[in-house]
C-alpha cells in the first residue's frame, strides 16, 4: 500500500535531522547506498501476531549519504505486512488500526521536519 495523502512526499532535509527527526519516532535507517535510505518503522498487530513495516523511501539530491549534511527528499511512504525472512508483501490487506498508526506517525515526522 503506497500512502498517498500524508503530506511528507517532497520534504527535503539534511540527512542528519531527518535521522533525528526519524528516530525518535522509532524508525531505523536500513537499507541505504550514497544516494538514497529508507526508513523503517515496524508496527505490531499484537492480536494477529502480525508485523507491518511503514517504510520511506529517500533520495539524495545534494552530497552523498556519507555526509550529514546531504540534502534528502523523501520519495513515496509504503505500508506492507512483514513475510519470512525479511521482505514485505504491499498486497496484503492492513487493519484499520495500523493505518492509523502509521498515519500518526507520518503527521509528527512531517510536523519535526517542519520546525
């Protein structure tokens, strides 16, 4: 699932703030090269012993990542339930209360970007 409307699409950032603003809502920058992250955020459903993952995909349009100070534009937001060993399915329905979650969290990374 691709999350369309949640404002954050187009940000820009150096690379070290947006890795502060994104670990203190909980998200890890996994998978990254010289020019482009992503950003992890696992969300649990605990009743259907589930994971899902909202993950932000980033790319740098000024320096490299091994610079702080490389500015990053966040490309598109995907919501999609964890699968054995370690990829994800985006197919996969995704419970209401997740969402909401992963909505939440998307607001307050788009409100540090923000300041």
């Amino acid at each position: 699932m691709i999350i369309e409307n949640a404002g954050i699409k187009g940000l820009k950032s150096d690379l070290a703030h947006l890795d502060g603003a994104s670990e203190k809502l909980g998200f890890v920058r996994w998978q990254w090269e010289y020019y482009r992250a992503t950003y992890d955020l696992k969300l649990e459903d605990k009743a259907n012993k589930v994971d899902y993952f909202l993950r932000i995909n980033t790319r740098a349009v000024e320096g490299k990542l091994e610079s702080p100070y490389a500015i990053l534009v966040i490309e598109d937001t995907y919501l999609g339930r964890g699968t054995f060993p370690h990829g994800l399915d985006y197919d996969s329905p995704v419970p209401d209360q997740i969402v909401k979650v992963a909505n939440q969290k998307l607001a307050e990374l788009k409100k540090q970007l923000s300041e």
